[in-house]
C-alpha cells in the first residue's frame, strides 16, 4: 500500500480536460441534488410537524352553549392521549430519519451516475478535440498539404478546427513560397558566380593576355560582383519588410515621392508628377525604397518617348507608365520574386522591384493594385491606410 501511495505521489495522474469536466457535471449535480433533497426534507418536516390547537381526543358535543369549554378526560384516557401522541411523535422523527437516510443514498447512487455519464458525455463532447490534436501532431513541414476538415455541427469547435486549416492554409503557402524563393535566390546567385569564375578562368588560360585583357577582365568581374551585391541589398530589403514594422512613426508620402522623383532625369523618358500632402505612418526608409522601386521600374520597362506619371495625395501612390503591352494575366506573377516581363528570369533588372513593393506595402498594412494599360505599360497603385498628423 505504501509503495502504491508513493508511486502515486511520484506520478500523479494527468488532469485532462474530460476528467475535469466530468467532475465539474458530477459537482454540479450533487450540489443541485443536495439542494433539492434539502428543501424536500424541510417541506416533509413542516407538513408532518403538530399544530398547538390540535387535541388528539375530544368529547362529541351534544348540546349546550357552544362557547360552553368541554369537560375534561379521566386520567386514564389522558394517559392513553400522551402515549399516543408521544407514538406519534416518534413515528414522525423516525419517517424524517428514514427520509433522510434513503435520500442520502438516493443521492450517493445518482452522483455515481453522473460521474459516469459526465465521462461519457465529456468524451463525445471532446471527440473532435482529439481529432484535432492528432492531426496537428502528424503534420509536419512535409504533410501540410493535410487538413482537419471538421463537419457539422456548427459549433465553438468546428470554428476551432476551421481556424486551424486556415492557418495551415498560410503556413503552407509561407512553405512553398520560401522553397520557390531560395532555389530562385541560388540560381540568381550563382549567376554572377559562374560568370566571374569564367572570366578569370579565360584570362588566365590566355598566356598572351595584355594589360588591357586583364583590365578589362577585371572590370567585369567587378560589375557581377555589384550586381551581386545589389542583388543582396534587394533581397534583405525583402526580407526586412517581409517581417514587419516594429515602431511606426508619422511622415509624408508626398514629400518621400518628390525627393525620389527629383533627382530621376531618365534620357528619353518624361516624367510627370502631381504630388501633394499624404500624410501616412511607418517606416520612411521601407516607404522610399517602394517609390523607388516603382519609379525606377516604369523608367526601366519604358520605350522611346514614353512617359511616367507620379500621382500621390491622400490615400497613397500612384505609378504609370507607357511600355511593352502586358497581358492581364501576367500582371500577378511579376509580383513574384525574381519574375520579370515575358519569360521568368529574362529582361532587365533584378525581378524583385514589384515583389518588394507589395513586401513594404504589406508591413505598412497598404494595398496595392495593377492594371496593365491597353496602350502599353502598366499602372500601379498603392494604397495606405487613413491618417493625419500635424507636421512640426
């Protein structure tokens, strides 16, 4: 026994919700039990208990004044009436003691009951609990293709489950997204990589090369080395907005799209502007580079001749531009990272000026929006949230 007491000590057994509900119907019913049974013996006991002008004896009147008091009874008969009540009196004490006696069992027997049937109702009540907690412990990074699916009814817990796919919906995009975004990183990487590695090779296999062959040779492995770093600065600028904004403070859009604007002279592009107050708060540097980035990208995927427009005022930025004709189904995937115009990884620049848009747009809680222009270009527009601040 001691040896059980100890191992119990040592292992207490787990409190689960199905024994902590069980208890709580089982507490529950024997405190309503005992209230009833209480009020049920104090109602038996004020219906059973003797009133003072009840005489257990009386003589029949006859006649007489009925005012007139009754004769009283000998003494033998009032022996027989004080025994008499005094058997009544006992027998009452003795129906209120069995009352209460077989009421107390009564509830021991039905608290029993509903211990067990508070176990069988908490079980059938956290069934889909447990399937829901034994979904979540066979997903893994390699499953989360799977889903609870909880049926009717329409209850607290089928919202539970319900929240849970969603959230497995957004892990599972987050998965793949991070997938198809580091095997593009390396391979945009590696580029630049190989094509230094293949300059330096050629030159050095040269046993003739000239001062201006390894000058020249030099010159381009820097420049894969500056497209490497921007490509770097690109993607940590990803990434940064990609995690939010942990303090937020006011600023000016208009006054960020003017300096941005201002000292962008394009040969062979005209820029027009329409910039006024935008209030918004935030992080100004993640702001600056989303209109760089939109500018610069309307500059880039422009034709001779063409134009770029900067709109900004209350509610946010707008960038359009004439350009190549982008069909309207292509307009989403040049949100991607490292997707440009026409075939993936092709054209010009780094393919992560749009992506890193929405990023910032995102962590600023912004939308934006795209529409490819029937003439040629695209119109971007970001939208901020509402807000005003006085300016020192």
């Amino acid at each position: 026994m001691g040896a059980l007491i100890r191992l119990a000590v040592r292992f207490p057994p787990r409190r689960s919700v199905r024994l902590r509900l069980t208890l709580l119907y089982g507490g529950l019913f024997v405190l309503c039990g005992a209230g009833v049974l209480t009020v049920t013996y104090f109602l038996v006991r004020h219906a059973v208990a003797p009133t003072g002008n009840v005489k257990l004896f009386r003589y029949p009147r006859t006649g007489g004044d009925p005012g007139d008091p009754l004769p009283s009874l000998g003494a033998e008969a009032e022996q027989v009436a004080a025994t008499a009540a005094d058997a009544l009196a006992a027998q009452r004490r003795d129906v209120l003691r069995q009352l209460l006696i077989q009421s107390g069992i009564a509830l021991a027997v039905m608290a029993v009951l509903a211990l067990v049937l508070g176990w069988w109702v908490a079980g059938r009540v956290l069934s889909r609990l447990r399937r829901i907690t034994a979904t979540a412990r066979e997903i893994t990074a390699t499953n989360l293709h799977r889903r609870i699916g909880l049926a009717d009814p329409d209850d607290e817990l089928k919202e539970l489950g319900d929240t849970f796919d969603e959230l497995l919906d957004r892990l599972e995009a987050s998965f793949e997204a991070q997938r198809w975004f580091v095997a593009n990183a390396s391979h945009e990487l590696r580029t630049p990589l190989a094509r230094q590695r293949v300059i330096g090779q050629v030159v050095l296999d040269d046993p003739d090369a000239t001062v201006e062959a390894l000058r020249g040779a030099h010159e381009r492995i820097l420049a894969a080395g500056a497209q490497q770093e921007r490509l770097i600065a690109s993607m940590l600028t990803l990434a940064r907005s990609q995690v939010g904004i942990d303090v937020r403070r006011p600023f000016d859009l208009g006054e960020v799209a003017a300096e941005v604007v201002g000292v962008r002279r394009p040969p062979g592009v005209t820029v027009k502007t329409s910039i006024t107050r935008c209030p918004v708060s935030g992080h100004r540097g993640l702001a600056e580079r989303l209109a760089v980035n939109l500018v610069d990208n309307a500059i880039r995927h422009n034709v001779p001749g063409g134009w770029v427009e900067v709109l900004c005022g209350p509610g946010g930025l707008t960038v359009r531009n004439t350009g190549p004709v982008v069909p309207a189904g292509e307009v989403e995937r040049l949100f991607q990272p490292f997707q440009r115009g026409g075939s993936a990884r092709t054209g010009q620049g780094l393919g992560l000026g749009l992506s890193i848009v929405r990023a910032i747009a995102t962590a600023h809680g912004a939308g934006v929006a795209a529409e490819p222009r029937p003439e040629g270009g695209l119109t971007v527009t970001v939208t901020f949230p509402e807000f005003d601040f006085v300016a020192d």
